[in-house]
C-alpha cells in the first residue's frame, strides 16, 4: 500500500478550511487541468456524511471515472472518503483533519492507496503514480490556501 502525508498551514479558521475542503465547487476549479468533472451522485455544494461523488477526469492519457464516499466526518475537525469499487484502484481513503492554531488552521491529510493489477500496480506506484498523486493534493491545498486566505473563499460556500 502508498501513502502520502501533506501538512499545509492555512491562515484562516478551521470552519473555513473544512468547509472549502468539502466543496465539490472548489474541487473542480483545483482540478481544471485534468478537465476534472462531478457527473454522479452530489455534483455540486458541500459533501456530507454518506454522501458519494464520482469524479471523472483525464489523467495518464485517458478518461477515467472514481466514485468515492464520505464514510467519516467529525464537524470542522476532521472528514474520511474513500473510493467505491469500480475503478483503477483496489483500495483508495483519505483522511482530512483540520487543527486549530493560533494563527490558522493546520490541515493534514493522509492519502493511503493500492492499485489492483499486485507487482505491476505496486511498481506504477513507486514509480511514477505517487509523485503525480502527491503533486495533485499540493495544488489543491494551495488552491484551498489561497482561497481561505483571501476573499474568495465566500464563492465556494454561498
């Protein structure tokens, strides 16, 4: 299994982060160049407890289609989805938690997958899979940085 660990300082409160952090709204704009879309289940505002969303996207040259579900979801403290079967992964969760500081909140996230496809996914992983993965939850933190930080945060919540 791969693992991934951010840590990202975000000058603003935790009700803000968590709530940005939720937002289907956000999610696209932080994934516009992958064409990333909401095309099932809530495909707009904020995801919620039980809720699902499938994402498709293009990423690795083709068209590819992830559903996943909020399992977990603790308020302004912490929130936990995880992928649905019928995608490129056989496991996929990740964990959001939002600690406030004395300046802002801090928000971790820990990102844990496995591909299916056993020597050949493990090798895809290590290899390229992870930084590409990892890559793409740094500029959505700094998307949900910026956004928290500054005013435009309020689109994204109305």
């Amino acid at each position: 299994m791969a693992a991934i660990q951010l840590t990202t300082f975000i000058a603003a409160p935790p009700q803000v982060v968590f709530d940005l952090s939720r937002s289907i709204s956000l999610h696209k704009r932080s994934m516009e160049q992958s064409k990333e879309q909401a095309v099932g289940g809530r495909t707009s505002g904020l995801m919620e407890l039980g809720e699902t969303v499938t994402w498709q996207a293009k990423h690795f040259f083709k068209e590819r289609r992830l559903t996943v579900r909020m399992k977990a979801l603790e308020k302004h403290q912490s929130f936990t989805d995880e992928a649905l079967p019928g995608n490129d992964f056989k496991h996929l969760e990740h964990k959001h938690y939002f600690k406030p500081c004395e300046n802002g909140t801090i928000m971790i996230d820990h990102f844990d997958y496995e591909l299916k496809w056993g020597r050949l996914g493990k090798a895809a992983s290590a290899i390229f899979v992870t930084p590409y993965l990892q890559k793409l939850l740094q500029k959505r933190n700094a998307f949900i940085k910026q956004a928290a930080e500054g005013k435009g945060w309020k689109q994204y919540l109305s």
